[in-house]
C-alpha cells in the first residue's frame, strides 16, 4: 500500500518508433492498412466460419477465436500507436497505460495458450484419428477456451499487480509506443530486480514452455506422418505448417523480450512489432490461402450473398 500511495507520474510520454516526421507518416499508412485489413481480414474469417455449418468442429471453432483474439489484441496497441504518430507529444495517461498493459498481457496470453491448443488439436486428429471425435468435441472444446481465458485473465492479473505496486515519482519517458511490463518498471523509483524475475518466470516461462509444446507436438506430428497416405500426409502438412508459421511469428518475438526484462534493445521495438501490428494481420491470409475448406465456404457465402441481393432487386 505504501508503494500504492507515493505514486506521484499522472501520465507517460511514448518516444514512439521514430523521431523522423517522414518516417511516422509513411509508418502511419502502412500501419493504417494493416490495422484495417487486420479488422476486416479476421472479422470475414469469423463470419464464414459462424455461417458455414460444415465449419463447425472444433478446429475451425478455434480459429473463430484465433480470429477474435487477434482483433482485440491488435486494438490494444495500434489506434494509440496510430494517433502517436500524428503527434508531436505521445502521451497516455497513468490509468490508462495500465489498462493497456492489462489487456495486452491479456490477449497475449490468451493467443499463447490458444495456439498451444490449435496444435493439441491437430496432434489427436492426426496421430489418434479414431479417439477424435471423443478427445476433442465441441463439448471439451468450449471448455479449453473458458480455460485459456482464465489463465490469460489470472496471468495479466499478476503482471498488473507487480506493475502497479511498485511507486512511479520520477521519470515518465517510455521507449515504446506502448505500454507494457518491461519498459515502465523501469521508471519506478524502487529496485526491480525481484519484479523483474517473477515477469521472467511468469510471462517468459509461459512463453516459452508452450512453444516447447507445440514444437514437440509438431515434431511428433511430422514423424507420425510416415504412415499416412500420400493425400493424408498433404493435407496435415498444408494444415500444420499453417499453423507452424503463426507460431514462429507471434512466440518469436515474445520469448525475445520476456525472457530477459532487465535487458532492452534498440531492436525491441521493431519486435514488438511483428508480434502486435503484422501478427494478427498475416493470421487471415496464411490460414485462408492454405486452406481450402475455408476458401471453398467463403467463396459459396460471397455466392449466397450476390444471390439474395437479385433476389431483392
């Protein structure tokens, strides 16, 4: 409580990505397309899936989510980082930044613990066909989500709480275009070292032990696929290596900056990046060019569409 009550910074300043006005307009384009293609790109892939009755398994159920979860975690950051770049003075209030950490750490964890889900799922389709239907139905589907949304809620939770005990008197610049754990604990006017180790083991353990997983249940995917047929072994790997690509992308840059808080790089924030900008922008594109259910249902929900709008002519 003490720590609570000295806090004296009302608000923070972001540096941004650059200082150069040349540079933040053509960043503030690029971003803008991204950021809306993010919207529409992954608000179509929920649609088609939620209208498409053959769609409806637990593996498109997941991606329905993927989908979502991407929209949201891409809202966090980018409108703010949007409006930056517009501006001389990037500022964001206490609260606020607060709130921003807490539902990025959030969405974060919740695609964290959905991916390692995604890659559960296709394991038991192809190494354990016969045991699907009862391992994974829609049943214990809906519960793996409630699940991952518990986690994700508990672990912003504590990476809230460790943020905001500590007391903030001083210095109010912040490296980044956004807020996060790592560059505002250090503003605060305390020593770190202890909250800075428990972010290692929480969000950098997290992060790395599912990509663990999923790199081992993809390892093991990829060997069991000498027994299948030769349409049975592409089929699983146009879908694995689909979900292998948003993996690498998103845990990539993750693992690179939780797992050593204390440490920061001038390359930190073109990582972060990849994984809160270009992340949820190339999931739709990498899930639907490689996969022909979804492009199939999409192209018959666009002919349902052009039917009953002659239908109303």
């Amino acid at each position: 409580m003490d720590a609570l009550n000295q806090t004296r910074v009302l608000q923070f300043v972001f540096l941004g990505l650059t200082d150069n006005w040349v540079l933040e307009i053509l960043f503030f384009m690029a971003f803008s397309v991204m950021y809306v293609l993010t919207l529409l790109g992954n608000s179509l892939i929920m649609v088609t899936i939620v209208f498409t009755p053959r769609l409806n398994t637990p593996m498109y159920f997941f991606l329905s989510n993927l989908s979502f979860i991407d929209i949201c975690h891409s809202s966090v950051t980018v409108p703010k980082m949007l409006e930056g770049l517009l501006l001389e003075r990037k500022t964001i209030a206490f609260d606020n930044c607060i709130a921003q950490l807490f539902f990025l750490h959030l969405f974060a964890c919740a695609e964290i613990f959905l991916l390692t889900i995604m890659a559960y799922d296709r394991y038991v389709a192809i190494c354990a066909p016969l045991y699907y239907p009862n391992v994974m139905n829609m049943k214990v589907s809906v519960q793996l989500v409630f699940a991952l949304w518990l986690g994700g809620t508990v672990h912003s939770l504590v990476q809230t709480f460790l943020t905001i005990r500590l007391s903030y008197c001083g210095p109010n610049i912040i490296d980044s275009y956004f807020c996060d754990v790592p560059p505002v604990i250090k503003l605060a006017c305390a020593d770190t070292y202890l909250t800075g180790m428990l972010i290692v083991s929480n969000s950098g353990t997290i992060s790395l032990s599912c990509f663990l997983a999923l790199v081992t249940s993809y390892t093991v995917i990829l060997v069991s696929l000498k027994k299948q047929s030769a349409e049975g072994r592409r089929k699983a790997l146009s879908t694995c290596s689909a979900h292998f690509m948003v993996v690498a992308l998103f845990f990539g840059p993750c693992i690179f900056i939780y797992t050593r808080p204390d440490i920061s790089f001038s390359i930190d924030k073109v990582v972060s990046v990849f994984y809160t900008v270009v992340t949820p922008v190339l999931n739709p594109l990498i899930y639907t060019l490689r996969n022909e259910e979804v492009k199939s249902a999409m192209k018959h929900l666009r002919q349902r569409r052009v039917f009953f709008m002659k239908s109303c002519t």
